[in-house]
C-alpha cells in the first residue's frame, strides 16, 4: 500500500468514525426524548383523570 492510498483509508476511517459519532449521539438523544415523551403521557394521562372528575363532580352538584 502506497502512501496516497494509506492516506485515503485514513480519510475514511475518520469519516465512518465522526458518521458513526454522530450517529450514536442521535440514538442518544432520541432515547432520552423517547423516555422523556414517556414520562409526560403519564403526566398527561393524570392531568385527563383529574379533570374528568373534576367535570363530573361539577355535573352531579348542578343537578342537585
């Protein structure tokens, strides 16, 4: 292997090394959001529980 082809496999090992870098930092970043996105339906779920009871007790005391 010559110099110039030595040099060229270098190059493209650098290549696949920041493609792979990057991405492995959006799998990262895609699970954290994924788990974040999770986390707020949950929330969210509650926030729709708590304001059909809320809708409920206003509707039960209007008809009393």
């Amino acid at each position: 292997m010559d110099a110039a082809s030595a040099g060229a496999h270098d190059e493209n090992m650098t290549a696949l090394a920041v493609i792979l870098l990057v991405v492995g930092i959006v799998l990262l970043l895609l699970g954290v959001f994924i788990e974040a996105a999770k986390f707020l339906l949950w929330i969210g779920l509650v926030i729709i529980i708590i304001a059909v009871i809320a809708w409920l007790m206003r509707f039960i005391r209007r008809q009393t």
